[in-house]
C-alpha cells in the first residue's frame, strides 16, 4: 500500500517569476524554466566571554529568501544555451517538495520544455545548464539528467543511486569526457527534466490513484502481511523511480560536478578527487592496445 505523505500541494502562483529572455530571438515562452526552492536559514549570533573564551548562541532564528553568495557567483558565470529564453520560478518558506511542485505545475503553464531544478546551496560549473540541455536536445527518450554534488559531511559521498538499498554509486564516469549513464535516482540540486515526461507521468499517477497526484512529493510504502519491510521514498528519489518506471530514464552526468556549500559555514563540499569514477580514462587506457 502507497501512502503519499505530503499529497495535499497548495495550488497557487509562485511567489517570484522573472524571465530571461534570449538576446538573439525574443521568443513568445521559455524554453528552459529554472525552478529555485529557498529554504529558511537558521541565523544565530554568537558572543564570547573576553574572561574565560567560552561562546554562545543567542537570539537564533529563521531568515527567509536568504541564500549564500556562492549562489549569486555561480549564477553569474552560468553559460547560458544559445537561442533559449529562460524563464526563473522562486518559492520561499515551504519543504523541498510542496515548492518543487508548485513551480513546476507553473512551468508547465508556461510552456516550458525542460525544467532545472536547481536548489539555492548547489553549486554548478558553467558549463553545467549548457551540458544537460545539450544531453537532452540529443537524448529525447530521457526523461532527466542529474549533474553530481555530494551529502555535506566528512567524509561525504555523491549523491547518486543505481540500485535501491546499495547505498551511494561511486563507480559511474566523472570527469571532462565522462559519458551520462541510467541511474535509479539521484538528489535534485541540479536536475535537468524533459516537462513532455512529467505531463505524461502526472497523467499515468492520476489514473492510478483517481485524483489529482503530485509528481513531487514523499511516499511511503506499507507492505501487506507477506511483505518484507516499509519503505520511504524521498520526493528527490520517487520523483525518479517515477519517471524511470514509466518509460522515461533517469541519467547522470559525470561532467557536470557542483559543489555543495554550506550557508552557515561557507565550506563548500564537493566529491572526492580519489573516486572510482575519476579512473574510468586510466582503465581506458590500459586496456587500449597499442600499435
């Protein structure tokens, strides 16, 4: 039995649209609409006793539509797909999922053909949009393509699956070269999406559940008595393994690697120079035969 947790999605207007419009066509919708989730920061001040060095919080609370810097500088070097009006969706103050949801049913209004979910603490290359776009314009049977980022700890790991329970992927292709591979799902901080499968999906969940049912949002599955276990889909994941099982698959890009900063701290994480998936041209060429 499927239990969405989070079913009930206010239907309303984003709170913050701008367009971006191609300087070369003025074209009548976008082509591409970056849909931007903003979380509420915890903000705090910190003090310290000049006697004894010892620190404390004080007065800690919420910032709302605060988002880091490294943000602004990653947006500001963004290579833009030639010949592409862009439209950007803002929603503030609410969980990942309801956001997600509202602005890509307002994308989908638009007229959008790919959605880029992008969240305000991912850090893309510049190359990053240009490459997904460039991915999908060829790949038409796909429904999305991941770049990579990685969980913020030490150590962190990326935040890409192949199979369901096996934990992180670390063996897929990283690095200039790379070639996208299917995933079972991977966290959407910088996830190029084709809106033609999310219309199509949405059709196919309506019809399973009888009622209008959000593409973005947490599930959880409650077996019966012969069942083995529940299981808990986060909205990142079913969103894939809801795309993948309709006929749509889900990638990842190696090329795209971001980082993953901190808001609080600044530090900014990103996947290790000793991953599997950095060997791929190492192995490539040691089994290459030579004349």
């Amino acid at each position: 039995m499927k239990k969405i947790l989070n079913h009930d999605v206010i239907a309303e207007p984003v709170q913050m649209a701008v367009r971006r419009k191609t300087p070369i066509k003025m074209a009548e919708g976008p082509q591409i609409a970056i849909c931007i989730p903003i979380g509420p920061k915890r903000w705090a001040e910190a003090y310290t006793c000049p006697d004894c060095e010892k620190t404390w919080e004080t007065r800690a609370r919420m910032v709302p539509n605060f988002v880091p810097i490294h943000l602004m500088l990653a947006h500001m070097n963004l290579q833009q797909p030639l010949n592409i009006g862009m439209t950007y969706l803002i929603e503030a103050g609410r969980l990942s999922a309801e956001a997600r949801q509202i602005m890509t049913m307002q994308a989908i209004g638009q007229g959008a053909k790919y959605i880029l979910y992008w969240d305000d603490d991912t850090l893309p290359p510049p190359h990053g949009l240009f490459t997904l776009h460039n991915f999908m314009e060829r790949s038409p049977e796909v429904g999305a393509v991941s770049g990579v980022y990685t969980t913020r700890s030490d150590p962190n790991e990326p935040l890409v699956y192949k199979a369901h329970g096996a934990g992180a992927a670390w063996d897929f292709q990283m690095g200039p070269g790379a070639t996208p591979e299917p995933i079972l799902g991977a966290g959407a901080g910088f996830m190029l999406a084709r809106v033609e499968a999310i219309v199509e999906c949405n059709r196919i969940l309506e019809e399973e559940e009888g009622k209008p049912t959000p593409i973005w949002a947490d599930e959880q599955c409650v077996p019966d008595a012969e069942g083995e276990g529940k299981n808990f889909w986060g909205h990142d994941m079913r969103f894939c393994r809801v795309l993948n099982e309709n006929g749509w698959p889900v990638y990842v890009d190696g090329r795209v690697l971001c980082g993953h900063v901190d808001a609080m701290t600044g530090q900014v994480f990103e996947v290790p120079l000793d991953s599997p998936g950095f060997r791929w041209k190492e192995e490539q060429c040691n089994t290459t035969p030579t004349s």
